[in-house]
C-alpha cells in the first residue's frame, strides 16, 4: 500500500484504547499519512475495539459494519480486546479484511506501510497471538501532536487480578511495566512539546512494576522519580486499586505541587459477601478507611468511585450496603456500570442473576446519589480561586474556554484562545450544572 493514503481511527473503550489509537496514528502522520474526519472516505480505517461488557461488543460490532458501509473501498482492519477475545464472530462480518489480536497491535502501523494489495474481505487475514506469552511491556510511540490537551501515556499493560466479573486479562495478558527511565523520557517528550499535564494511565496500573524484579511498591518509587525530576507542570493518575493505593503514594500527592490532588478508585460493591464472590481483595470497612484517610491527608482532593450493579447475588441488602456506604463518604463522583455477564468469566455461572429491570432501577439510584455528591463536592469551591488548565476546544454549548483544575474540576470561563493549554488562574463563580462551574480570569 503506497503512502499518501488517508486514514482514519476509530477508538471504544478505555485510556489505553485512546492511547494505543493516537500511538498508531502518530506512526502514520509521521510515515507520510493523511489523517482524515469521521465523515470522510479513507483508504484504511482502523477499528480499536473493546469488549468490557456486552454493551462494548455491541458497539464495537456496530462501528465495525459503520466503517465498512461508510468506506466501501478502504482496508478495514479490526484489532483491540473484542478482536482478541471473539475473532470467529468477527469472521462472520463481510468486508473486514485484517482481525489483529492486542499483543500485535503496536505493529499495525508498519504491517499497513509494508503490506502490498489487501485481503479479499471474504477471507480477513486473523493474526490472534497467544496473549498469555506476553511478558515484556511492549514500547510505542507517544502521540506528541494529538489533540488533547491532556494526553495520556500508557505505562502498564495487563492485568493479574482476575475478578470473577471481568474479562480483560484474558484479552490484555499478564501485567507488564514500561521501564521507569523510559516513562519519564516520554513525559519530557509531552513536556518539550508545549504540553503542561499527562494522564499516567494503564489497565492495572497499581501493580505498575510488580514484573520487575524489584517491583514492590514500584509506582511509588515512579511517582517519586517524576515528582523529583520531571519538568511538566502536572502528573494525572487514572484508575487505582483501593488496595494498591498505599499510604506513601497518597502522603506523596499530598507534599506534591506536580502530582494532581485526583484519585479514580473501583469500589464496584459496598457489601462484604460481593465483594467476596467478586474477587476483590478488601472490605467495606477498609475501603471506608481509606476514603477518610485520603480525605484527611487532602482537603480539597477529588475522589471518584467505580460501581458495579447487579452482580449475581446483589439482593436488597446488598446494594443497600453499597448505596449506604457511599453516601456516608466524602466521595466527588461516581462512575456507575450495569453488570454485564462475559462468557468465559466465572461469574458468567454464578446462580441468582438480578433482573435487568432492577438493575436499570438501581443504577439510577446509584447515579442520583452520583449527582449529590459531585453537587456538594462543586459548591464547597465556590468564590475560590483554582489553578484551570485551558483546553484547546472550547465548550460547545457556550463557547466559553473550557478547562481542568488538578483535583478535576470542570470550569468554563471568558478568554482569548491565547490561553489554550496554559494554567490560568480563575476565581469560580457560581456551579453552572452537575458537571461544571463557572469562573473568572483572575488578573
């Protein structure tokens, strides 16, 4: 296939997705490529799949048959955990012409530079490599000219909790770390570029060099490592397990003026037996403590929370310890999720299932107590002045600049596009909705 071409990417799922998308489109742009919008032809399109829950195979499969009707002449090739994990349903669709399992993705760049003609679509070529052989964090570019003003940085790969509910480390493989030295290479790389935070992100990251032969409390060491030598102004997490975020990691953010005061934390289930049956190494009680000892160390952080709803065996009172749990904590958001059953997990066999209309009824309830908690967590900021991160995009509803405290703050306010990706001070003013404030530039 000869350069020149145009492309386009299509990305669900997760942080690790949006990375590994904007890692191949960097190698493409790089190559001689032509990146092109949503709505126009492409000669290859490139379709980043997930397959968390059966929502996620859904879509995945829908912007798949989307992508072949819209670029009826384009190369479509499908990779991603939903091509890992369900290659020979992927099969059945016409017109796809390369299924490309997780561990190959990173090559998918070259093999499109270096591949002469395509498959006939009536039989894709299906490169599906054992994903459990994988032991080495696999290097690849960092996605420098992207548009996100807060790009992430995919540090870790895999995962080796094995929840009874969860599907990913069958499709990700065992966990593997990128090299310290390397991660904060690539933050000097964003730092250089003009970009003033990065997202660390990874699908297990608590246990980010546990496959190192040093590896106890490694994310710490890392964090410890950017937080001393690094030149960006901000360092993000994404998601950490309760477990896995330690005491010294939260006295570090606390000491830190680099490191964002913002924790995402899965709980998925306030109740002890769930939790149990679920796989997840903590109580209630435990996951409590550390909310309050979070909260204590930092005043003004943002913690937002994983729920996971109906889950085989989740009767009346067990969601009720869910929803009491939470509402008696100092919780800023909530991330809600119905239960989805994933063939191959062992909670797929697991009796009592919950009806789906009771599901529906209580992740409503969850995502209104979601709603107070982000009310009560926004009105406590009001007349203060923050640190805002403007965004290169600015809001659509209002046009306003549109930016990011460290402790996840939405704020919108007036300003020349001069501002774009600078930190700004800004005085918020009044909450504008469950998601945002509004603000003034502080002179």
């Amino acid at each position: 296939m000869n350069q020149k071409c145009k492309y386009k990417i299509i990305t669900l799922g997760c942080k690790v997705n949006q990375f590994e998308s904007d890692a191949i489109g960097q190698f493409l742009k790089e190559s001689d490529w032509l990146s092109i919008q949503a709505d126009e032809e492409a000669d290859v399109v490139i379709i980043n799949t997930c397959t968390v829950t059966q929502k996620a195979s859904m879509q995945s499969r829908q912007s798949i048959r989307h992508a072949i009707r819209s670029n009826p002449d384009a190369r479509i090739v499908v990779t991603g955990c939903y091509a890992q994990n369900s290659a020979e349903e992927l099969k059945q669709i016409n017109g796809i012409h390369d299924i490309i399992g997780s561990a190959l993705k990173h090559r998918i760049p070259q093999a499109l530079l270096s591949t002469a003609g395509k498959q006939k679509p009536d039989s894709p070529l299906v490169i599906i490599p054992d994903i459990n052989r994988e032991q080495i964090f696999k290097q690849t570019m960092v996605g420098i000219s992207g548009s996100r003003t807060r790009p992430f940085l995919k540090i870790q790969d895999g995962c080796d909790a094995f929840c009874t509910y969860c599907i990913v480390p069958y499709t990700r493989g065992r966990s593997r770390s990128m090299p310290a030295d390397d991660v904060l290479q690539k933050i000097e790389l964003f730092s250089a570029a003009g970009y003033k935070e990065v997202v660390l992100t990874g699908i297990h990251l608590g246990c980010y060099g546990k496959d190192f032969p040093t590896g106890k409390n490694s994310l710490y060491k890392l964090l410890k490592v950017i937080d001393n030598r690094s030149t960006i102004e901000r360092v993000r997490l994404s998601s950490i397990e309760p477990h896995e975020l330690t005491t010294d990691i939260i006295e570090l953010v606390a000491s830190s003026s680099r490191l964002c005061k913002h924790f995402h934390i899965p709980l998925q289930s306030g109740d002890d037996t769930i939790l149990k049956k679920m796989r997840r190494p903590y109580s209630g009680e435990q996951f409590s403590s550390l909310i309050s000892f979070i909260h204590q160390t930092i005043p003004d952080v943002s913690i937002g929370v994983d729920i996971l709803v109906g889950f085989p065996g989740e009767n009346r009172s067990a969601f009720q310890n869910t929803y009491e749990l939470i509402q008696a904590l100092p919780i800023s958001y909530l991330h809600v999720f119905p239960y989805s059953s994933r063939q191959g997990t062992p909670a797929a066999l697991y009796p009592n299932p919950v009806s789906q209309p009771t599901i529906k009824e209580r992740c409503q309830k969850i995502r209104n107590l979601g709603i107070q908690k982000k009310n009560l967590f926004l009105e406590k900021f009001i007349g203060r002045i923050v640190d805002v991160l403007a965004e290169e995009t600015r809001d659509k509803k209002t046009n306003l600049l549109k930016g990011m405290t460290s402790n996840y703050i939405t704020v919108l306010f007036e300003g020349p596009d001069s501002l774009k990706k600078k930190i700004i001070q800004t005085k918020i003013i009044e909450q504008i909705d469950s998601v945002s404030v509004l603000g003034t530039v502080e002179s």
